[in-house]
C-alpha cells in the first residue's frame, strides 16, 4: 500500500477551499477584520512556498544520500587501515627512541648533518670564458 503524497498544487487547492469554508462559517457567525482576512488570502501562496521547499529539501537530502553510499566503501576501508597506520608510527617512534638512546648516535647525527651543510655550502666552479679579441 503506497502513500501519495501530495503536491504543491493539492497542497494550495485544500489550503483555499479551507480558507473558503472558514470565510463563509465565520462570516454568518462574526465580523472579520480585514487584516485577518489578508493575511488568510495569502495562506494558500505561503503553503505552496512551504511545498516547493520541502520538496528541493528532499531532493537535497536524496542526493546526499547518494554521496554517502559513495563514500561507505572508503569510509570503512579508512577505518580498516587506520588502526594498522597508527601501529605502525608507534613502532617507528619506539624505534627512533631505541636508537637514540645508543651510546655515540647523537655524535654519529651531528656529524652526518655537519658533512651535509659542508656539501650544500660548496659552490660549482665558476666558468672561465676566453678573453675577448678586439
């Protein structure tokens, strides 16, 4: 059993003919005042306004439905690998405080990083050029 759901257009027709209905019962039974009946008369474009926009929210809703389902086989992949990454940086971590604690690696580091600043600081021959002829 499907429920129809109802449109813009049956949405702003039931709006009127209430609005209808209540003009005429409350007509025989009071006096109205015109602003009341203003903003009454309005009802049914404010309905319609309410109808399209629900409508374009469903739409947005749907489509972003759409991307997630996308997305859900990345999602649990990053969830899978994730854990197993940060394992790993842990391991490396322990690692480099294992070696670091080694008797003569920091002098080992200073003079590795030493020997790569003096090689950096050299600069190329400079090229001769022959002396020009007049």
């Amino acid at each position: 059993m499907s429920k129809k759901i109802p449109g813009p257009k049956d949405i702003k027709m039931a709006a009127q003919a209430a609005a209808d209905t209540a003009q005429t019962v409350a007509g025989g039974a009071m006096r109205i005042p015109p602003a009341t009946v203003q903003i009454a008369s309005q009802l049914p474009d404010l309905i319609e306004n309410l109808a399209t926009a629900t409508e374009r929210l469903n739409a947005a809703i749907d489509r972003a439905e759409r991307y997630l389902a996308l997305a859900d086989p990345m999602i649990r992949t990053m969830d899978a690998v994730l854990p197993q990454l940060e394992a790993l940086v842990e391991t490396g971590t322990d690692v480099y405080n294992a070696v670091s604690s080694l008797p003569g690696v920091s002098t080992l580091g200073r003079l590795a990083s030493r020997d790569v600043k003096a090689t950096s600081r050299r600069k190329p021959p400079a090229r001769r050029t022959p002396p020009k002829k007049t």
